[in-house]
C-alpha cells in the first residue's frame, strides 16, 4: 500500500468516526435536554423527590425546594436508609422494601419521620423502582402533611367540643339546611310526639312545625333584618295535631363549608302551667287576705314600706289603700 493510499484510508476512518459522532451527538443531547427538564420539573414539585440506589438504600439524590427537602440533602445525601434514624416506626423500611420487592411501586402511604434536629413530620410517600443506566433505583415523593394533620386534627377537636355542647344543650337543639331540612337533632322536642329519627331528613313543613302563619311571618321578617332569631315564643305542632308552646332561637352556621341554621327549642307547656298555678294560688291568696277579717298590712322586711293592706286595715285606721301603700309603717303611726 502506497503512502498516499494510507493517508487516504486514515483520512477516510477519521472522517468515518466524526461522521458517526456527529450522527450520535443529537440523540445524546436530546436525552441530556429531556433529563435536565425533567429535573428541572421535579425539582419545582411541591414534594421531596429523593433518587435512591435498590440494591443498598444509598440516597444518592434530594430535590425540591421546600424546608424539608433543603434539610434532608444536608444530612441524608451519600447515607444509607438503614443507617439513618429516620422512621419513627421502624417497621416502615422493611415494609416499604417487601412492597416494592412484590409489586415495584407503592402510593400514598403516611408515615412519621424524624428531622435531624428531632422533630417529628408526617408525610404521604409514593415510591417506584426504575432503570438509571443499567441500574435500579427507588424515585420517592414525599409530601410534607404535617400541618395538614395537624390542621385536621383541631378541626376534629373543635367538632368534638362543638357536638359536646350541642348535646348538652337544653331543650332540643336542631341542625337545619337552607331549606329547613332538619340534618341533626339532639333530642326530640318534649310533647311534640316525634321522635329523633322521625324529624331527621324531613322539613319543617313535612312536621308541620309551624301552626299560625303571623308566627311564621314574624320569624322571616327578624331572619332577614337580624339573621338570627332568639327567644321568640310560638306555637309548635304536635304528631297528633295539637299544638304547644315554645321558645325558638335559631343562628347561622357554617358546617363543612355549608350554611345551616342552629335551632334550639324548649317546651314551654310545663312553664306555662307553673305560671297559670301560681297566678292561682296569687289570686287566691289575695282573696283570703282581702277577706279577713283581721286588719292585715304586707310591707318589705328590710326597709318596712308598706306593701299592700286589706279593707280590715282601711276600716280600722281610716287609711285608703293609696294613702298607706308606700309609706313606711312608723309614718302611718299605727302604735301609740
């Protein structure tokens, strides 16, 4: 082969390999371009994306910008799992090995983690095994659900105490839609012949909850000028068709995003029957008092004024009943 000859089949070989580079070159970096949108994504996620090795646990990458993603690429990056005390179950490794070994991924499990300044969050992992240049690697997502939790977590306490003293309220306290569906009742109204399970799901209408439209008219009309009505008394119906009296107050609520009404309504029937007695029993008194014929004077204890006399006491002292009431018992000079 001839000088010439050989420059030319080197020449030529060179030319071949820059050839196929330059053929190569694109496809490599539309894959190095593809990969650095991809991180750039994962990176913007508002999880913790974390690159694990399968075979020995090595965390080998964090991304994400969040608090606990900054913190856990300071102390977990180049550290196996199994050498960190990370879970505060430690169970949950293992766990997490057996699903991935049986089924290559796992979604939305909650587990409790330890910081490396001790404190404890809870987070929603999701996990899935993947092929890197040859190698299998675990590409988590975790989510930071800590103040979710813990959000949940008041709000359930404040349904607790919030269900505690709507139980314990007096009367019958009632949780009404929009529409005056009654959605909860703490107890059925006494007299009303309904039971608890008899008024849930049904309207005031469907109960015949209403017996006198002015009454009705009356409550609308403070509804819309107060948006709340407290201590209005009214005439309920009854199963039977009857009725009886009741104080009602109502005050909106707000229950899982929804506007509803608090009602509370006591039987006033034993109420009323007290003060008819006792107007009675007054009456009565007043009768025997007026009657006697004994000069009888009523005056407060404490200050001697006198209260009330009978027609005895008018009779015997020449005093009318306007002259006397009033005065202090020493001014009408009745002792000598």
């Amino acid at each position: 082969m001839s000088l010439i000859s050989g420059a030319a089949i080197g020449i030529l070989g060179v030319h071949t390999r820059l050839q196929f580079a330059a053929e190569n070159e694109a496809p490599r970096k539309k894959l190095s371009d593809s990969e650095a949108r991809l991180r750039k994504i994962l990176s913007a996620s508002p999880d913790t994306v974390s690159i694990i090795r399968r075979s020995d646990f090595l965390v080998c990458d964090i991304l994400g910008d969040r608090p606990f993603a900054v913190d856990a690429r300071r102390h977990m990056i180049g550290k196996r799992l199994s050498e960190m005390d990370l879970y505060v179950d430690n169970k949950m490794l293992p766990a997490f090995e057996h699903a991935l070994s049986e089924q290559g991924e796992f979604h939305d499990i909650e587990m409790e983690y330890k910081t490396a300044e001790g404190r404890r969050m809870q987070s929603l992992i999701s996990a899935a095994t993947v092929e890197i240049e040859g190698e299998s690697y675990i590409v988590s997502f975790a989510r930071d659900i800590t103040e979710l939790n813990r959000a949940q977590r008041h709000l359930e306490e404040s349904e607790r105490r919030f269900r505690a003293v709507y139980l314990a309220m007096p009367g019958a306290a009632g949780i009404m839609s929009r529409d005056g569906r009654f959605l909860d009742l703490s107890k059925p109204v006494e007299g009303s012949g309904y039971t608890r399970e008899e008024v849930i799901g049904r309207t005031v209408d469907e109960i015949g909850f209403w017996t006198d439209p002015a009454e009705r008219h009356e409550y609308n009309l403070r509804m819309k000028r107060d948006g709340f009505v407290t201590g209005m008394e009214i005439q309920m119906g009854c199963k039977d068709g009857g009725k009886i009296p009741v104080i009602l107050s109502v005050a909106p609520v707000v229950l899982q995003g929804e506007r509803c009404a608090v009602a509370i309504v006591h039987n006033l029937a034993q109420l009323k029957e007290a003060q008819r007695k006792a107007a009675e029993s007054q009456a009565a008194l007043g009768e025997i008092f007026e009657a006697s014929t004994d000069c009888m004077v009523m005056s407060d204890f404490l200050t001697g004024t006198v209260v009330d006399v009978n027609r005895e006491f008018t009779r015997l002292t020449g005093y009318t009943r306007e002259e006397a009431i009033g005065r202090d018992l020493r001014e009408l000079h009745l002792w000598s």
